[in-house]
C-alpha cells in the first residue's frame, strides 16, 4: 500500500472485502462516492443504501460490522512479510487491471516485478499436460526471450508450471496468479519454483491470508491471469476447463487470444481446436505468430521519422511523449498516461497530433508507436 496512507486506513480497505456482498465492484463504487474505506465505515446504513447498487442488506452489514481485528492481524502480516498491496486508486496499480470493472479491489503481491511490464502474456492450459504441450511452450518462452516479455499464469500442474519454469530458464519475469491466500502455496510441491519466482517475478492474490484453495476460487483468479495480460495463450486444454474460462475472459476484455491446435482426436486438444474454431482465438504455431499479430517486430526508426521530428517544434510534453515511444516498441496510452503524468484526454489529442504528422503510429488495443 502507499506509505502515506494511514494503517487505519489500510485496515478499513482490507476489512471492507470481508463483509458479505461486498464484491470488488460494489467496494469500488463505494470508494468512488465516498472516497476512502474510512468513510464509508463512518456512514450510516440511511446513507449507503442511497447508492446506487448497494441495496438495504448490503448498506446495514456495511453500518453493523466490528470485526476490524481480523483486518488488523492482515496488516501486521503483510507488513512482517514484505508483502505489498495494490489499491485501485493508486498509481501503482497495474494500468491493465484498472480499466476492468470486476478489477480486485485490492490485491497482495510479494517479488520484485514491476506489475505495469511494457509486455506481458498469459500462458494457460491443462493439468495433464502432454509432451506436445509442453515442448510447445518451452519453444515458445525461450522464442520470446529476446522480447523481454512476462510470463503469467496460475502456478497449477502441467501447462502453468511448465510456462513459469520456462520464464526462470530463460531469465524472463514471471508471475503466479494464486487462488488462496499468500500464507500457503498449493501445490506444496511448487515451492522451490515459487521462491524463486519471488526473486525474478512474483506471487499475487486477491486473498488475504488464511484462505484456503477452494475451488470457487479458481475462476476468479483467472480473471486476473487475463487482465493483467496483453495476450492469453492457451496451450492445450480440454472442452472444459479453467483455460477455458480465462480465454473467455481474455476476449471480454478485449485480450489477444491464442490458442494451439492440435489434432482432433487429442482430449487436451479440443478446447483449442474449439477456441480457433468459433474464433475466439487465433490459431498459434510458433512465436512468430505471436510477435507478428502484437506488432512486437524488431523496428528501426527511418530517416525521414528522425528528420520530421527535428523539423517540428515540439513541446516539452511532445518530447517526452517521443522519448517514452522510443523507448519501448510499444507503449498502451494508459502506461503513456502514467509516465507522463497527463490525462488521458489530453493525451490522446496530442497522439492523434503526432500522428497526423507521421510520427506516431496508432495500434489495435490502445497501444501506440514510432513510425
């Protein structure tokens, strides 16, 4: 959490998620109209079911709770354990995440990535990973290697594991969505892989500790294996799944997906082979398809980009738009917002300027780059 944020307010966000029908989206309307967990803590039932959403049920579990021990004993964990937590207000948010409606609220992160990656990709699939699978996303990884992407998944048997153990190969940032709290690890047999992790990426939950791995968690913390992404991989699934269900939120939030195929008759094949086939995905076979689809071709800036922004009088905002889109090969107008410390509106206006003067060039998913 911010440093300059009080512990009591700390407590009142992390108490405000264990109150019955408070969902991530019902906390963050509330922190919209109110705006702190304090505050809404400091009003009465009357006032709460004014919003809109937050019916009399909700408004009077709100105005009755007492329990801000628990939240407490929260605090004091992740403050012994070096654990940071991302509040959706706040800047270091991941920019990804932030536009989502059903975004955490807040979540706890424990390594040293940063979470706002230029690049960042999903790789999902399967328990019962197979040889071909799991060839398929070792080539894949060490393939992306010079790309410097991070690699993202839910630290599960087969595909996940495989895709993490990929990363740490081949000295990429890798990052384990879990669906318990950060007091445990499941499997137990990941650990090593995990601790690792730590050190070259990280683990992240919605789950304050003492949660256990129920299986009603596993959906929802697939769902920030998706949003946190650029791109959702699927790499082998069945036609049912947990896969599955993070393509599907992958294209509600408008990700790239990719699925593999495989033949028809392979049980772990068939989920992809549907992905591609409803065109919910698009069809992968190696990286390049990959790097093709994402625009994450090596470029090499012209000679007449380089003379026609010399030739322009730009702003000392203009300037340092150009030298962040330098910088990266590839940048979404919301990291854009964030480094430069302008409002999106204003932003945008002066890309679309940049634009037509054939400086910049405007990419599928809010992304932008030099010509």
């Amino acid at each position: 959490m911010n440093k300059d944020i009080s512990d009591d307010e700390k407590v009142k966000r992390i108490a405000l998620k264990m109150i019955p029908m408070v969902g991530d989206v019902v906390a963050k309307s509330l922190t919209s109209y109110f705006g702190s967990a304090t505050s809404i803590f400091k009003s009465k039932a009357s006032l709460l079911q004014k919003i809109p959403g937050i019916g009399n049920v909700t408004a009077t579990n709100i105005a009755a709770f007492k329990n801000f021990e628990l939240a407490e004993k929260e605090l004091a964990f992740i403050t012994k354990h070096n654990i940071e937590t991302y509040f959706f207000t706040e800047d270091n948010y991941p920019f990804r995440l932030k536009q989502l409606a059903d975004s955490p609220y807040l979540f706890y992160f424990r390594g040293k990535a940063d979470l706002n990656h230029t690049k960042i990709i999903s790789v999902v699939g399967t328990r019962a990973a197979t040889d071909y699978g799991k060839r398929f996303c070792n080539e894949l990884i060490e393939a992306l290697a010079p790309h410097q992407v991070m690699v993202v998944s839910g630290l599960a048997y087969g595909i996940d594991i495989t895709a993490h153990k990929a990363a740490i190969k081949n000295k990429l940032p890798t990052i384990g969505v879990l669906a318990h709290g950060l007091d445990r690890l499941y499997p137990s047999s990941h650990k090593s892989v995990a601790i690792n992790m730590i050190e070259h990426g990280g683990v992240l939950s919605e789950y304050r500790s003492g949660t256990p791995p129920d299986r009603e968690n596993f959906p929802e913390r697939n769902r920030i294996v998706a949003g946190m992404s650029d791109a959702v991989i699927v790499v082998e699934a069945a036609i049912k799944g947990g896969a599955l269900i993070t393509a599907e939120y992958g294209n509600s939030y408008n990700k790239d997906v990719f699925a593999l195929p495989g033949r028809n008759t392979d049980e772990f094949s068939a989920g992809c082979n549907k992905l591609i086939k409803t065109n919910k995905a698009a069809l992968i076979t190696s990286a390049d398809d990959l790097i093709y689809i994402m625009g994450w071709e090596q470029h090499k800036k012209s000679k007449k980009s380089k003379q026609a922004t010399l030739l322009l009088n730009l702003t000392p905002l203009e300037q340092l738009i150009i030298d962040q889109l330098t910088l990266h090969e590839r940048i979404h107008i919301d990291l854009l917002t964030h480094q430069c410390k302008t409002p999106n509106s204003e932003l945008a206006l002066i890309l679309l300027n940049l634009e037509f003067n054939g400086i910049v060039k405007s990419l599928p998913g809010n992304y932008y780059m030099r010509t």
